[in-house]
C-alpha cells in the first residue's frame, strides 16, 4: 500500500536516481528541478511483509506527470509566447502576412533554449513507465515474489506499437493528401489524417470518403487551429460543442488540437473516444512540458495517444536536421521499452522534394523495423479499441495456469514481469501455450 504525503507544500522530489516525481511528499518537496537530487523519497519507502509504504501518494503523482500538474512551476519560465497573451495574439494576427522565412525565425528563437530544458528528459521521458515499474519491483521483493502475471500491452504479443498520423494544415496540405496516402500504402503504412474542419479550407464529402475508402481514418483538427482553444474556460465551451457536433457530423472517434495546445482537466466536454494532443517531452512544442509516458492512458472516458516522436516540422526547420537519425533514436528507446512509437508527418511540409525523400527513408525504416521486430503497425482508432478492451480484460486462475477472459482476448497475451537479479524484466507467453477455455456447443 501507499501513504499520501501530508505535507501541504506541493513540489518536485526525487524517486530514485532518475525518476523526477511533482506532488505532495512528507521527505520534502523543492520548487527546482534542480534539487530533486536531495529530496529523494526512495530512501524512506517501507518494504516489507508483502507491503510498501511510500511517504507519498503513488496514483497521485503519476496523474500529476500525466495531466502535466507540473507545468504550473516550469511554463511561466519557458513559454512566453504561450502564457502572454497580448504577444500570442499579435503573432497569430500577423502570421497571414508574414513570410515562411520570418515565421521559421521567429520559432527558432522562441525555441533556442530547447536543449537546455531539464524536464521532462529529452528526446524520449519514460518517468511514469519506470515509477510503475520501480513500484512493482517492490512490491515483489516485499512479497518476495519472482514473477507477476498480467495482460501484455500489445495484441498478439507484438513488441512495441507504431501510429502514423498527418495533420493537414493548408489547401496546399490537403490537395497532396490523395499523393500521400499512395506514398504510405507503397510502404504498407495506414495512417490518420486529422482536418480542420472551419475556416483554413473546405472539406469536401468526396474528400473524406476518399480518405476512409482508401483504408485511412478521418479526424477533427481543432476548430479553426487559431491557437484559441483553450485560452478561456466559457469561449472553450462553445468551441468544444461545436467539435462535437463536427466529430458528430463527419462520425469520427479522434481529435487533435492545433499546435499540440492541451488542458487535460477540460477534456470532460469532449465526445470523442480518443485524443491524441499530449507530447511525450514537449520540449518542441509551443506548451512546454509533457506526460512523461510512452503507453495510452485514460483521461476520464478519453483515451490518450501520446506524441511520442518529434514533428517532422520541428525536426527539419526547427532542429535543422535532414535526416531520420533522431527518430531513429527515438524509436530504439520506445521499442526498449514495448511502447506506443507515434508520429505527426504533415501532407503540407512533405511536397518539397528534400523533406520527402526523408520522409520516404522514415517510412522503409518503418517498414523493416515492423516486419524485423513483430511491431503492431496500427491506426488510431484501432489502438483506442484495443487499450479499451485491455482495461476490460481479467486474469483467471485455472488450476496452475492463467486465462485471460473479456473482450478481445483471443488476441491478448499473457505476460509476467520477472524480478531477476533485483531487476524487473518482462516474459511474453506464446499464443500456443495460452490456456483455452473449452468451446461450448
């Protein structure tokens, strides 16, 4: 079990070596990332007779990093543009005039201390991953437990997780998009393509049925992607019930705001099944922050698909890079750790011949590492359906072995987290040794 801290201070603190925690803790909390280093909870965590007392309050701290809590002590400092309104306004008035040149300047040096950021870990943050996994590993040695059984992440007990998806920008965006899908079925890849439905361009019928014809998911965009959003609570009210009605009208289960703006303890007024706004480390993105997690989780009834690869508009015109090396990087630590690989490719920034043919590179990597690795190459929606079923999924005892009983579980796997050497680590079964439950006539 664990304690809620009772301190009424809540702040930054340390769980071990590596793992940055945002909550109330009665070691001591500290307003600097800087110091977490001396307030480390670890230290007086109880371990014993099958039970672990923490001097915080686990499930807390991990909706704190998920829902990004935390950004109410590091936005102020590292994200201007976002917080003031009088400038935000003023750039989205001017953006229309200004040239692409100018603009890309202007975001480089909004963005130039990226690299500096020290939370969440960049280029991929796995903090609630590991508090989960850490907490495990006492639990077991408290137990002195050997093995755990539970449902693996993944349907048929694939390795890892791959999501593709295109936000269209611009007419010129959605004009590409029938050239784009071709470019991703030569490579076997279906994706989601997400369109604003007011005031950027038209959305014709034909369009859309062309989309979900072709084997791609349709999703809303934002509204009018004028970075507004969220701004105030009664303007977001009438902004998100007209999404609705358009999630309504076009019959889709996603959504994704522009510019990657979020507010996870808004999302209630939402009817759509999925979201897929929150970066993983948002170091890149105009909001800071980031939910520190490469696997869906649940906001409410909502389903969050995290960001978990760079944008390929930050990568070529923010860190300069032509190249895949970083989302390469990116994709070996994900699969390290069996988690979603999630992409934003935009049909606007892949017309030019230079940033397409890195664009291709991406996806014939894409296509060996599912093919090599036994990857889930998915489309959102899918992985919304799975991550639904899962939390509806039991383990039953059978004797010696374990059934997996619910929804989609002739698809599931039954995995066991294995303490080896004071080392957590994860066993898949095969599908031929999963216990059958017998037919009924």
């Amino acid at each position: 079990m664990t304690e809620g801290g009772s301190a009424d201070n809540t702040g930054f603190f340390g769980f071990g070596r590596e793992n940055v925690c945002y909550g109330r803790c009665q070691s001591g909390v500290t307003s600097r990332i800087a110091d977490v280093g001396q307030y480390d909870a670890y230290q007086y965590a109880q371990c014993e007779n099958g039970k672990v007392r923490l001097p915080f309050d686990f499930s807390e701290v991990v909706d704190n990093l998920r829902l990004e809590r935390y950004r109410k002590i590091i936005a102020p400092r590292s994200e201007f543009f976002a917080v003031n309104e009088a400038v935000r306004q003023t750039y989205y008035f001017l953006r229309r005039w200004l040239p692409v040149s100018v603009r890309r300047h202007l975001q480089k040096a909004y963005f130039r201390d990226w690299k500096e950021l020290p939370f969440p870990s960049w280029p991929v943050d796995f903090t609630v991953d590991s508090l989960h996994e850490e907490f495990l590993r006492c639990l077991m040695e408290a137990g002195r437990i050997k093995k755990v059984p539970f449902i693996w992440f993944w349907p048929d007990g694939a390795s890892s997780c791959l999501m593709m998806t295109h936000d269209v920008e611009t007419s010129a965006g959605r004009d590409f998009t029938g050239q784009l899908i071709d470019l991703d079925e030569q490579y076997g890849i279906k994706a989601s393509f997400q369109v604003i439905p007011e005031q950027r361009y038209s959305v014709s019928e034909e369009y859309v049925s062309e989309i979900r014809r072709r084997g791609f998911e349709f999703n809303v965009h934002d509204l009018n992607h004028d970075g507004r959003l969220y701004r105030e609570r009664e303007e977001f009210v009438r902004r998100a019930a007209r999404i609705n009605a358009y999630v309504r009208r076009y019959g889709c289960s996603g959504f994704r705001a522009g510019a990657m703006y979020r507010n996870q303890e808004w999302y209630d007024l939402f009817e759509f099944s999925y979201d897929m706004s929150v970066p993983n480390v948002a170091h890149l993105e105009p909001m800071r922050g980031g939910c520190c997690t490469v696997f869906p989780y649940f906001i409410g009834k909502i389903v969050e698909l995290p960001l978990t690869a760079v944008q390929d508009y930050s990568l070529f015109y923010i860190v300069s890079d032509y190249s895949i090396d970083l989302w390469k990087q990116q994709l070996g630590l994900i699969r390290e750790r069996n988690g979603l690989m999630s992409f934003i490719c935009h049909p606007d920034y892949l017309i030019e011949p230079r940033p397409r043919k890195v664009y291709e590179s991406l996806l014939e990597y894409l296509r060996r590492l599912i093919a090599d690795k036994n990857i889930w190459a998915a489309l959102p929606g899918e992985i919304d359906r799975w991550w639904r079923s899962r939390r509806e999924m039991v383990l039953v005892r059978r004797g010696d072995d374990w059934e997996i009983v619910g929804p989609e579980s002739r698809r599931a796997r039954l995995a066991y987290a294995v303490l080896d050497g004071g080392k957590l680590r994860y066993a898949v079964s095969p599908r031929e040794n999963m216990p059958r439950r017998p037919v009924e006539p």
